[in-house]
C-alpha cells in the first residue's frame, strides 16, 4: 500500500471541496483522509447537500465502505441514518441515491471508482452488508486483554473471511486519574486507519480529539493510549487480519 504514514490530522482543519460532475459523487463536499496514489484507493468524508440526487439507476464498478456520521442518505430504497455501516460490492444494483436533508457520511473505496449506468452488473453477494444500524448492537467484551482502560467495548461491523481485514467501533470509558497501570507498547503488521466519533485519546504525540484521523503504516510502535474523557473510534485494518504485537518492555 503506497499510502503515506498520517499519525494523527483533526479532519476539521480539512477545507470541503466540491466533486466535479464527472465524479462518482458529483456535487458533494469532499475531504480526502488518506489515498493511494498507485492504486486510487481512499479514505473520504462526502458530505452530500440537502437535496443532493443521483436519480438514475446505477452500480459503482468497486466496492464501497460507509458509515454515516450525520443525517440521512438513501439508496434505492433503503435509508441510512446516523452510525449506520454498510459495504457494498461492485455491481451492485441502486435505484438511484439521495440525501432529502443532507448527510457527511465516512466512506472507503478500494481503488479508482466510477458509475455505471444502463446495465446490470455481476456483484460478490457474499461481501454484501447492505445495512448494520450499530446503535442498535450490544457492545462487546472482544477487546485485547493487554489494552488497558475502563468501559472497553466493541463492535464488530465487518470481517472479511477471506482476508481477516476488519472494521469496528471500539469505545473506552473514561481512566480513573487515581490509577496507574503499567503498559506496552503495541505494533501491527498490517494497516490500523481510525476517525474518532466522540470524545478524546491523549498518546505520547498530543491528544486526538473528536474528528481526529491516522493511517498507521505497519510496524510503527505506537501507545500507550489514555482518555480522560472516555472515547469512541471507528477503527479499519488492512493487509491481513487483526493482530498486534506487544514490546516487552513496560
């Protein structure tokens, strides 16, 4: 993957861009995280206009990964509201897309993407997950026994059985200042991209608060990791499944 290490950008100090109608979202604002030059591969925030349509029926010629972050978008007849998740495969069917009110919405595409309009396509119905509302799932106890924290919760929104590639929420409550744990410092070998929703992370480089991105590049030694406030993140890895290596040293 030739996408730079980014470690860590508030997403806010991003200027809106509007998608030139050529583009597969023509009309809609647009802040670019992250992208692979080689590939076309990238991290965006769209965000689509009260009113914002494209009418005809159609399929994207790559898949597409989303979670809403605000207001609604609709596509064909099913409506995403907030922290809704989704992955689309390429070629499959919409009857149109719009946004009645508006919506910024996360979205990943794994390579150079266009429409399709005027023919059907074959889609991979195994990849499909045409709408996770999270609010609605429990939280999980599946979170690293070494990662230190109170209220340590997930959800998983994605595994990919193939790859082992994975997105998730992770929440963690608020640490007692009264405390002190002695902790490690963690790698990966494969890509940890993340935006966090709400709350703030303090880590040895600053502290990442609601709006905040990386793209952390294999086998950066990164942590340890605090919030006083308590957080929440949507976490993706890719290049292989979820793994992590602790250093020996506290």
């Amino acid at each position: 993957m030739a996408r730079a290490q980014i470690e860590f950008f508030q997403s806010q100090a991003l200027a809106w861009r509007t998608l030139p109608d050529a583009a597969a979202r023509p009309g809609a604002g647009c802040k670019v995280l992250s992208r692979d030059g080689e590939t076309g591969a990238v991290s965006v925030i769209l965000r689509y206009p009260a009113g914002w349509q494209i009418a005809d029926a159609h399929a994207l010629d790559t898949d597409e990964e989303f979670f809403v972050l605000d207001g609604e978008l609709v596509i064909s007849e099913t409506a995403y509201g907030k922290h809704d998740y989704a992955y689309l495969p390429a070629g499959w069917p919409r009857n149109g897309m719009h946004a009645p009110a508006g919506a910024d919405v996360l979205t990943f595409f794994p390579g150079a993407h266009k429409n399709v309009f005027g023919q059907d396509q074959d889609f991979d119905a195994g990849l499909l997950i045409e709408r996770t509302p999270s609010a609605e799932m429990p939280w999980g106890g599946d979170v690293d026994p070494n990662v230190v924290g109170a209220g340590l919760g997930k959800k998983m929104l994605r595994l990919d059985p193939a790859t082992g590639e994975r997105t998730w929420l992770l929440t963690m409550g608020a640490n007692d200042p009264a405390v002190v744990h002695e902790t490690h410092l963690e790698t990966h070998p494969h890509v940890e991209e993340m935006l966090l929703l709400d709350g703030a992370i303090s880590m040895p480089m600053g502290v990442l608060r609601q709006g905040a991105y990386f793209w952390r590049s294999p086998h950066i030694p990164h942590g340890p990791v605090g919030t006083k406030t308590g957080a929440l993140g949507l976490y993706r890895c890719k290049g292989g499944p979820l793994s992590t290596e602790w250093s020996d040293d506290a």
